[in-house]
C-alpha cells in the first residue's frame, strides 16, 4: 500500500506521540523518610582548695591568678632558736584536695617556684613530699617527693600524685604536702627570703 506525502508526516506524528507515552508511563513516584537524633552535653565542675590548718579544716581558694591570696606556710622554727642558723631545716603542711562540686579525679603536680628579694633565697633549699594527710610533718614523715630545689628559685624532679573526688556531695580526700626547708652554710646573717609554690591540678577522665 503506497502513502501519500500528507500521510507519511501524519504516521511520523503518531509514531513520536506512541513514544512520549511509554516514557511517561515508566514514571515512578519516589517516597522520602529521614530520622534526626540530638544530645544534650553538660561540663562537670573541678575545683582545687587548700588548707595550712588540717586534713579536713581551713580550705579555702588560694589561686593568685584568680586574684587570691597564697596561703602563708607557718614552718616551725627550732626550739633553741628564734630564727634559723645554717645547717636548721623547718617544716610546714599544706593539704590539698578536689571541692565538693569536682566531678573529676586530678593529679597535682608541682608547676613552678617564685622567690622573693629578701636575700637569702639562694642560701636555702627545699623538698616537698607528699604524706599521709593525718601524718606528723616533720623529719621523720615519708612519702613521695613531688619537687626539690638547691635554692629557692629552682624546681626540680616534679612528680605528680593522684586526687581523688569525693562522693555524694563530700570532697575529695586530702594530700598532705610537707615543706621541708633547710638553711645551707650561705645563710646570710639577719636577711630574709621569701617564696611562692604553685602547684596545678589537672582533671582525668571519668
């Protein structure tokens, strides 16, 4: 069967329009679901307080970058003397220990040494050890040394030793720090010396 001009572009029309529809017809709908999941993230507290009086009384701040005030050492002076003489070494305590808002145990270390311009800061040395917090702090004390230094102006050997949190609203449990100072064979006659110890706790995690 022959077709004329006029029918061929009519065929060519319904053949197009045949394949739009099978392209429409393979059209398919998508579905979309999503699902979303947050958190809720709260900072514990820490807090690190120190005491000249006891294990378990006189805490209070004494951070100087706060603006604090550093807690005053009272060593004990020998019984024959009002002052020290070379060769005499004093001792005083210094407990520390986490608040009771700390969430987190700590180590303390010691973290540096300041002398003052009395003029005899070089003419002393010093050790600070670590004991038990209801121990005598005198020569006989032991424990872990946590800093020393030739003068009072040096650091040496820092060691760090753990604190502890306390539980149920209490604080942690105490360390005691014992100053040992001893008067070396320099000890200028009728000066003084003055130093600052920093000491800083740093949290572990839970």
């Amino acid at each position: 069967m022959s077709t004329t001009p006029t029918q061929r572009k009519v065929l060519a029309i319904l053949a197009g329009g045949l394949v739009l529809g099978i392209g429409t017809a393979v059209t398919l709908a998508a579905w979309n679901d999503s699902e979303f999941a947050n958190g809720t993230f709260t900072a514990g507290s820490f807090n690190l307080e120190g005491s000249t009086t006891s294990a378990t009384t006189g805490y209070a701040e004494h951070n100087v970058d706060d603006g604090d005030t550093a807690a005053t050492l009272s060593f004990q002076l020998p019984a024959v003397a009002a002052s020290m003489a070379p060769g005499d070494v004093v001792y005083a305590p210094f407990w520390v220990r986490l608040d009771s808002t700390t969430t987190n145990d700590a180590t303390l270390i010691p973290a540096g040494i300041t002398a003052g311009t009395g003029g005899n800061e070089a003419n002393l040395s010093y050790t600070v050890t670590a004991i038990a917090s209801g121990a005598t702090c005198d020569g006989a004390a032991t424990g872990t040394v946590v800093g020393s230094g030739a003068t009072l102006s040096a650091l040496t050997g820092a060691t760090s030793v753990a604190l502890t949190k306390g539980t149920a609203g209490a604080a942690g449990t105490a360390v005691q720090l014992c100053f040992a100072v001893t008067a070396e064979s320099g000890l200028a006659e009728g000066a003084s010396a003055t130093a600052t110890w920093e000491f800083t706790a740093t949290s572990t995690a839970n």
